[in-house]
C-alpha cells in the first residue's frame, strides 16, 4: 500500500581503508572465506572446493577467518579430515581488524559460496585490499559483485562451479589484474558519505 514514490532503497556504505598501491599477495596460492561460520554462509562448500583443487595446485591454501557454534566447528573440523586438507585449511576463528586487513591483502581470492546474503559486505572488505571474489548467485552477493569487474559469479552454485572459476583466476593474470583493479574501484563507489547524499537528496 505504499507509494514508491515514498521508498528508496539505499547502498550500504564501507569504511574498509582501501590500499594506495598494488600490495604482493601470498607467494602460495591462496583462498580466503571471511563470515561467521553457520551452515547458510556457505563454509562447507569453500572446504570442498579446496578439496577439489589440491591435487592440481600443490601450494593451494585457504585461510577461514570467523567463528560460530562449537558443535558447527566440529561437522567443519570432520569435513576437513574426512576430504584429507588439513594441511591446506587454516582456522583463524575471530580477529582483530589490523589481522583481518592483513589477511584480506595478502590472499589471491576471497570465496563467499553464501546460500543468501542481505548485502555482501565483505566483498567491498577485500577489494579495498586488491582482492577479487567469487560468489554463488544468490540476492545480495550478486548485487555486489558484478561478473567480470570486481570478481566472478558462478553460473551454478556448486563446489565444482567455485572452483571451476577459482582455476579460471589463477591461469588468467591478465583477468585476475583486471578484477583487482575493478574490486578497488567498486569499493570506492560505496562510502557513507555517498549514502547520505542519497538519503539527504530523498
């Protein structure tokens, strides 16, 4: 019953420091997951597709930054041992800012295989550190990455499709440049300042 006239729809703003220069990434291949660790933001996926890929990259490593239920963190623990990567997952539960920035520069890719999201908050967090995403296409995470500039959507969400594009992005450098300079740009498109333009403009 209301009028659209009367709604508008506002862009979530960062306040994610964005890097002044092309930072060096991890020397191993590296992957990231940062979210808290529930079975909807899809972290049991980004450890399958770890598993998927460990056999053609022998220095692939992924790092899962966040924390939630105990009894969760013991189904992803199994999962980790039952797909033998122990030695390319690495569990760093909660973190600091400083720590969590750090972790965001140095890693080649950041994997958000989110069954729904509200608003892809984290995808901004990397690119202001020159770190492309690959996300499922769900609401939220598709309205944030746009395919081909600051990351990748899979056509399919499924570990096979994750990583699929995961091997797309480590054989294409001249694609993996151009979506670290798209994630930058993307993230400078989103600050508090321009949604308060846009409300105060309402």
């Amino acid at each position: 019953g209301f009028s659209e006239d009367l709604v508008k729809v506002l862009p979530i703003g960062s306040n994610s420091k964005i890097v002044s220069s092309m930072p060096e990434k991890e020397k191993k291949r590296t992957l990231v997951f940062l979210s808290r660790l529930s079975k909807s933001k899809g972290v049991e996926d980004a450890i399958k597709c770890v598993s998927l890929l460990k056999d053609e990259y022998k220095d692939l490593t992924s790092w899962i930054i966040g924390r939630g239920d105990p009894s969760f963190r013991e189904v992803l623990d199994g999962l980790v041992k039952k797909l033998n990567v122990g030695d390319r997952v690495k569990f760093f539960n909660y973190v600091t800012e400083e720590k969590k920035q750090e972790l965001l520069t140095r890693a080649h890719i950041l994997v958000m295989p989110s069954a729904k999201e509200g608003w892809g908050l984290t995808i901004h967090e990397a690119g202001a550190r020159s770190t492309p995403s690959i996300v499922y296409n769900v609401p939220g995470l598709s309205e944030v990455v746009i395919n081909g500039v600051n990351g990748l959507v899979c056509y399919e969400n499924s570990p096979e499709e994750l990583a699929k594009n995961v091997k797309r992005l480590f054989s294409d450098s001249t694609l993996y440049k151009k979506l670290q300079e798209g994630a930058i740009l993307e993230r400078k498109k989103h600050n508090w300042d321009k949604t308060a333009d846009i409300f105060l403009e309402f």
